[in-house]
C-alpha cells in the first residue's frame, strides 16, 4: 500500500495557509471598519459581528453534510464563492444593515467549505499519514494568521475598502487552485443522503461510544481553550497596567511555539496512539491553568501561555484525525460538521462560564478550568487512550 502523501494534498495545506492570511488581513478589522463607514455604537458592532459565528452554527446543520451528497470539490467551490461574495460587499456596503446581511451570508461559507476541506483531506491521505497532515495545516494556518493582520496594518484595513477587495481576489485564486488540482473524483461514492437523514447520521454517530467520549472531552477542553481569548485579557487587563502589551505578547508567543513545534510534535505523533496527544494535551492544559493561578511577572504569563499552547500543538492534529480514522467514508463530512458544532458550541459556553468565575478572582477562574481539564483528561484517558486505529464508525443509513 502507497503510504506517499500526494502533492495535490500539500498544495492545499498551502493554500489554506495562503487564504487564512488574506481572510486575517481583513477580518480582525472589520469591527473598526464598520464603526467608521456606520458610525454605529461599539454594542451594535459586537452584535452584527456575533452574527457570524451564529450563522455558522446554525446553518452547519444542513449545510455540513453537503459534500457528502454533492462531492469535496463542488462544496469547496460553493464555500469559497460565498466567501468572494461576503469580502466583496464587505468592500462596498455602507449600511449596519447591509453589514449584517453580509456577516450571516459569509458566516455560512465555513459551514459549507469545512467540513469538505477536512474530509477531502482525508479523502486524500493515507491512515497512518493523517495526524501529520492534520497537523501541517493547522501549522500552515497559524502561519498565515501571524503574517495577515501585520499586513493588513500596513494596507489600511479597518479604513479602507481596497484590502476587502485584495483578500476577494486572493479567494479568486483558491477557487481557480480547486478547480484545477482536486480530482472530480475526491470524496467520490456521495451517500446520496437527504438534508434529513444526515441529521439522523449525526444523532447516531453522537450516540456511539467510539465518538461520544472524544466529543465530550473535546467539548470540556474547548470550553477552556476559549478563555485565551476571552476571559485570559480581560483578566490581564484589569490587573496589569499594561495590559494589552503583554496579553500581545503572550499571542505572539503562543504563535511562535507553534510555528516552530508542530512539525516536530506532529512527525512524532504519527503512528503512535491518538491517546497520546488527547491525554498529553489535555493535562498539559491542566498544568497551565493552575500555573496561572500562581502567575505574578509578565514572564511566568507568557512562560506557562507557551506550556498551554505545547498541549495545543499535541491536541489540534488528533482532534481531526480521530474523526479521518473512524467515521464512515461517505459520512466524514457530515462528521466533521457535528465535530465543528461541538467546538462552536463550546466556545460559546466558555466565555460565559469564565465570565462567571472571574467575578469570584483569580483562583476561581484559572483553578475552575484547571479542574476542565482534568475531567477531559480522565474522559480522553478512559475513551481513546488505548484505542488504535482501523475500525470505523457503523451508522446505517
């Protein structure tokens, strides 16, 4: 059996990287861009910027399984062109309302482009090379959002249309890669199923022990994963004067460490159990959380973000494969989708959660999440710490 990866698989790692860049020169900024073209109040941009990830959520449900009945390079396209469309009216409109529009409209773009982007991965590479690439387009990505919103500064996004229009252009460009490089037959063997019994797939793939465990501890580290970015710098700057500087050094050197560990941590995951980076991230992750409780000098801030982010690297690539190895061949997108809406759902639950305990201090925040990841932890250990690859999820149709 060819174990090579195909190069059509690393022209795709690359181009994710690619659009990841051109999608975080402009995105970042699109509250302030809309606050000056609006004048609307910073409540009403929250809001219409909330809307996104709503509409992603939502729309997942249908709109997830469609490449598993359509095809990976039909669903690719679709995604990318809504995503063309979004950036180019982002470009254009002039109104709050017409900004809102554009966020439920681009919203569903990852909704349908996602899960056919990692089920054509999958698709595409063979079982025991999964982790790797899994792990290579997350490096890939990381890469591309360090390097976009440097440029977006430095092109006038947040103040001027032109970088909506540069990142649209560069959508262009990934859809004439698709077109030319992933075969027709990627993904081929649809399931043929309705809007209906794909939902049905889900509920009876969520029921079975093989995922629901892994879905469950995904769920509980997700919930503390979201914290670096919401509840990590309100703390940091209510609490240090100089807040905003060191919570930007932490992000940077959370992308430092993954920019130069997860070739290296992915190489040495392939082959191995999926335990391994569930378990060893998840406790990684609990180490951190209590750490912080402890943290007084900005250096043992950014020190033990960059113990966290080594669980990151150890988690990202196994949390999609574990979804590559077992789910049903004409069901991985379908798969993937309910994969995103735990994750979406999470990062819903955590702010809220962290928000809650941040009101009783420190040790109630860091300590509370801390005791997260320990029960997901425990879960990963029991469900998937001795499980190898080779069977795959039975779900009938």
């Amino acid at each position: 059996m060819n174990q090579r990866i195909p190069n059509v698989v690393w022209i795709l790692i690359a181009g994710d990287g690619f659009g990841a860049a051109f999608r975080f020169m402009v995105m970042p900024f699109l509250a302030l861009y809309m606050h000056i073209v609006t004048g609307a109040s910073p409540a009403s941009v929250g809001l219409v910027i909330g809307l996104g990830s709503v509409s992603s959520l939502l729309s997942s449900f249908l709109l997830g399984p469609l490449s598993d009945r359509l095809g990976r390079k039909p669903s690719l396209i679709a995604g990318s062109l809504v995503q063309l469309i979004g950036l180019v009216g982002f470009g254009y409109a002039r109104s709050f309302d017409a900004f809102a529009a554009l966020q439920v409209f681009t919203g569903m773009s990852w909704a349908i482009s996602g899960p056919a982007y990692q089920a054509l991965l999958t698709d595409l590479t063979p079982e025991p090379r999964r982790v790797r690439v899994f792990g290579f387009n997350y490096w890939a990505v990381n890469i591309g959002a360090a390097i976009g919103p440097l440029l977006g500064a430095v092109l006038g996004s947040g103040r001027s249309p032109l970088p909506f229009l540069f990142a649209a252009a560069a959508q262009a460009a990934m859809i004439v890669v698709i077109l030319a490089l992933v075969p027709r037959s990627a993904g081929e063997a649809p399931s043929g199923a309705s809007a209906l019994e794909s939902l049905r797939h889900m509920g009876r793939g969520v029921a079975n022990p093989l995922l629901l465990w892994p879905f469950v501890g995904m769920f509980l580290i997700s919930v503390t994963y979201s914290q670096i970015e919401s509840s990590l710098p309100q703390f940091i700057g209510l609490h240090y004067t100089n807040g905003a500087h060191l919570y930007a050094y932490m992000i940077s050197a959370n992308a430092i460490t993954v920019v130069l560990l997860q070739p290296f941590l992915s190489r040495w995951q392939e082959g191995r159990s999926l335990g391994l980076g569930f378990v060893g991230g998840a406790a990684i992750y609990a180490i951190a959380n209590a750490a912080f409780i402890f943290a007084v000098a900005p250096a043992a801030w950014i020190g033990m973000n960059v113990v966290f982010t080594i669980g990151e690297v150890l988690l990202s690539p196994v949390q999609q494969a574990i979804i590559a190895i077992y789910a049903p061949r004409d069901q991985r997108a379908t798969f993937f989708t309910l994969q995103n809406i735990v994750w979406g759902l999470a990062s819903a639950v955590g702010p809220v959660l962290g928000g809650l305990a941040m009101a009783d201090g420190k040790t109630a925040l860091f300590g509370g999440m801390a005791l997260v990841d320990v029960a997901a932890t425990l879960v990963f250990a029991l469900s998937v710490g001795r499980r190898k690859p080779g069977a795959e999820v039975a779900v009938e149709a």
